[in-house]
C-alpha cells in the first residue's frame, strides 16, 4: 500500500532512480510527510474549526504550534514537492517519464493556489 498519494509516489520513484548521493542527500532534506494544518470557517452565524491534511515538506512546510490559518484559502504552507524538490527534478527534464507538472513554476501550497500566482494585469 503506498505511503502517499500517487503524484508523490511517482515522483519519488523517478528521483530515486535517477540520484546520485549529493542529489539524494539533498532529497532526504526535503523528504514528504503528512501534515495538517488548522483553518478557520465561518459564515451564515456559524463559527469552527477545521483541518485539512496533506504532503507536506519536512524543511519548507514549517507550521507553528496552534497554528490557526484565517481559511483554506489562507493555507500558505508549501505542499510537497516543494520547489527545492521541483528544481532537483528539473535536471532530468530531457529524461523519459518526467512529468511536467514537476516543474518549478506549479509548486503549490497546502490550499492548492500556485506559490507564484500570475499577475492579475498579465491575464487581462
């Protein structure tokens, strides 16, 4: 049974055939762990609450104790494969079965939004 979902587990798999021990190294600094992060819902006179659980990065996705984020939305943690892990697969872009969703530019926090949103002027 895999230990998480299928996008980390194929990542993994490619990484790990492909890394020497520097790059390796360099990946156990960054290795996936399950989180959760504490959100705050509210609306319509009700108040709670809630949890949201995810991959997350051992290095990049720090949360501090009680933690409260102000909604989903707000969840700012870097979700993994956080962008240090997304440049070590870069360098084998040209490698059969590499993903281009592995790229730098769709690292994404916990909330699901992109890390580096496009500017709202360059989209009209």
């Amino acid at each position: 049974m895999p230990r998480y979902d299928h996008f980390v587990e194929e990542l993994l798999g490619f990484l790990l055939a492909r890394l020497d021990e520097p790059g390796f190294a360099r990946l156990v600094t960054h290795e996936p762990q399950r989180m959760t992060a504490a959100y705050f819902e509210g609306g319509g006179g009700r108040a709670e609450t809630r949890t949201v659980s995810f991959t997350g990065c051992v290095t990049c996705s720090q949360i501090p104790p009680c933690t409260l984020f102000r909604s989903h939305g707000h969840i700012d943690v870097p979700a993994w494969p956080c962008l240090p892990v997304r440049e070590l697969a870069l360098s084998f872009a040209n490698a059969p079965y590499y993903r281009d969703e592995w790229r730098p530019e769709f690292t994404v926090v916990a909330s699901g939004q992109l890390v580096h949103q496009p500017d709202q002027d360059q989209l009209s």
